[in-house]
C-alpha cells in the first residue's frame, strides 16, 4: 500500500495530492478507543506504546538500603506480578531477590536495581475498574501524596476523581488514567519537563503504530520531512521548514503540547496514524505549522483519511480533548484526505 499525502493552505482550499511511499501501517495495534484493559495491564498489544512513553519519564531509581512509601509501592508491584514477598517497605534481601528474578524474566540486568527499565516493565497503565495488588500501589502513593483513598485494591469511581486531582496539581493531562508520567510523580521522582521536546521526539519514534512520511508532495527535500522534522527534535535541534514554503529553510521549535498530543493519539488513544507533515511542506503564511504547533495526519488504523470506514471524527475529537483548537478534517474546506490538528499560539 502507497499512502499519498495531501498538500494544502487552510483556509485557501489549495489541495494536491501526490504518492508518498511510506510503509504500510503496523497490524496488530490497538483498535481504536479499545486500549489494554486495567486487568490486563501487560498486554502484548498495550507494551510497546506503554515503553515508549516510559522512554520520556524520569524515574526514581531504588536499591537495596531503601525504605518507605516508594519502597511499598514497589513491593506491591512486585507482588502484582508474581513475586511472593511482604510488602513492609524495607528494600530488603528478600525484595532484591524478587527485583532480579523479575528483571530475569523480562531480560534485563538482573542487578536488583530498580531503575527506568525495571520501572517500565514493572508499572502498568491502569484506570477505573481495575483491582489487585498495582491498585494498592498506586493507592498508598496517593495517600502518602494527600489524596484520601483507601488502600483496598479497588479502584472506584472516587478514586478516578483523585487521580485527576493529583494530575492537575501536577500539570500532568488531567485523564483519570496512570500511565508512566502519573506513576513516576506519584513516586516523587520528577517527570520529564514540559519543555523536554527531545524526550517526547524519542519517544515518538520509539512507538509502533505512528509512522512518520519520508517525502513530500510539493517538493523533494529529505530535510523538512515529518520524519526528519522528529529526528532532528530528538536530537536537539529545530525542525526544518521546507526551502519553497512561506517560511524558507527556518529550524522551528516543535511545540511540546502537540509532541505530548500526538504521543498520545497512539498510546492512549490507540490509533494507529501515519503523519504526513509537521513543519515542512507548503502551508498558509500564517499557518501553524510554521510555529511547530500543527500536525497532519492522513492514515489512520490503516484507511487513508476520508475513504469509508476511517475514523477521522474520532481522532479530530481526540485532538481536541488532547487541546488543540483548531481542528480541520473531511468537510471541511482543503482536508478532504487529512486531518489537521494545531495547538494554541
């Protein structure tokens, strides 16, 4: 399959279509709006998004010596996942034998340190209606954050309500749902900043399911592609626009709220998508994809954007609870074949 990319100036109703020879979208992913159940947080089709974003945390890291808050909640981990230990909070003989064995069975180095890796493996996404030990872990790290909840197990609907609480107080995407981020602030340890572009570009380009276009329609230039757009991200530069647009040959800084958005469209949203651009290409002068606020997407879960069965009004409603206001897909004027999402200015 040869998905094209589409060509446009919103607003001006320019439009033209051309082949981009990227791959064909990774099966297998998740289905749209169906992400990995909370009883079944280690889902094969849930773990590689779920690493990705790990990638863009910073976690705390624990050792044999520990006590405390931390040290419980990891032991409630543990325990979630087959290690028969007590949980008393003490990082003792017996939780850095259950820390190796643990790290055995995923294939890491089984040095009984509980760094970034462990923690990626070892904390799973989890939302309302999960039970079980991971949901003692993240409850005795909401007590001990001021959220009153009872340490039980259960995860209710007043829990979902803290869960938020604390997400807001942290500046973290207020969704009721722990993921990587939410865990490592819940942990104490700080998450990536807002600000860490590069952390979110790795990120991206980690995750299956997202595929970044290597052409143009308008032009041929290698260095403006979305791809190269994120690789140059990921590696501390600007993202280049392309030499025949409004804004010639300029490094742009890629917003982080779109970066975080798009991250997300795949690991919590589940969608499968295909960008066909970000700065590069040819855009309206004002346009904000010349501020690194703006991506276009023209695949999504396989189906190119406006042919039957794409589900473009759900990814344009899922850019929008995601904070992008300014939305634009089939039906509207030049996005007949993609869907548009920009952030604020």
């Amino acid at each position: 399959m040869f998905p094209t990319l589409t060509r446009h100036r919103p607003g001006a109703g320019r439009l033209v279509a051309a082949a981009l020879t990227v791959a064909t979208l990774a099966g297998g992913g998740l289905a749209a709006g169906s992400p990995a159940t909370a009883a079944d947080p280690a889902s094969p089709q849930a773990a590689p998004a779920a690493r990705a974003e790990a990638a863009a945390v910073a976690w705390p890291v624990l050792r044999a010596g520990a006590r405390g808050t931390q040290v419980t909640a990891l032991q409630h981990l543990l325990v979630a996942r087959g290690q028969a230990i007590a949980v008393d909070g003490v990082f003792g003989r017996a939780t850095t034998g259950a820390v190796k064995a643990f790290q055995r069975a995923q294939r890491l180095t089984a040095d009984g340190v509980v760094g970034p890796a462990t923690w990626g493996k070892l904390a799973p996404t989890l939302r309302q209606g999960a039970r079980g030990p991971a949901v003692r872990a993240a409850q005795t790290l909401l007590r001990a954050r001021g959220q009153s909840v009872p340490v039980d197990g259960v995860w209710a609907a007043a829990m979902t309500t803290k869960v938020k609480a604390f997400q807001r107080a942290q500046r973290l995407t207020a969704d009721g749902v722990i993921g990587p981020r939410t865990w490592a602030a819940l942990l104490g340890a700080k998450p990536a900043p807002a600000g860490d572009r590069a952390a979110l570009a790795r990120a991206i380009l980690n995750t299956s399911g997202i595929t970044l276009a290597t052409v143009h329609p308008g032009g041929r230039h290698p260095g403006s592609t979305a791809k190269q757009n994120i690789i140059d991200t990921a590696n501390g530069r600007g993202a280049l626009t392309s030499p025949w647009s409004d804004v010639p040959n300029r490094r742009v800084p890629l917003d982080t709220r779109m970066l975080n958005g798009l991250l997300k469209l795949r690991t919590q949203h589940g969608y499968r998508i295909a960008v066909s651009e970000l700065v590069g290409g040819d855009h309206g002068s004002t346009s904000r994809h010349y501020k690194g606020l703006a991506i276009d997407i023209n695949y999504i879960n396989g189906r190119h954007v406006g042919d039957r069965g794409a589900p473009h009004r759900a990814v344009m409603s899922a850019c929008r609870g995601l904070g992008a206001t300014e939305v634009l897909g089939p039906g509207d004027r030049g996005h007949s074949r993609h869907v548009h999402c920009a952030w604020p200015r």
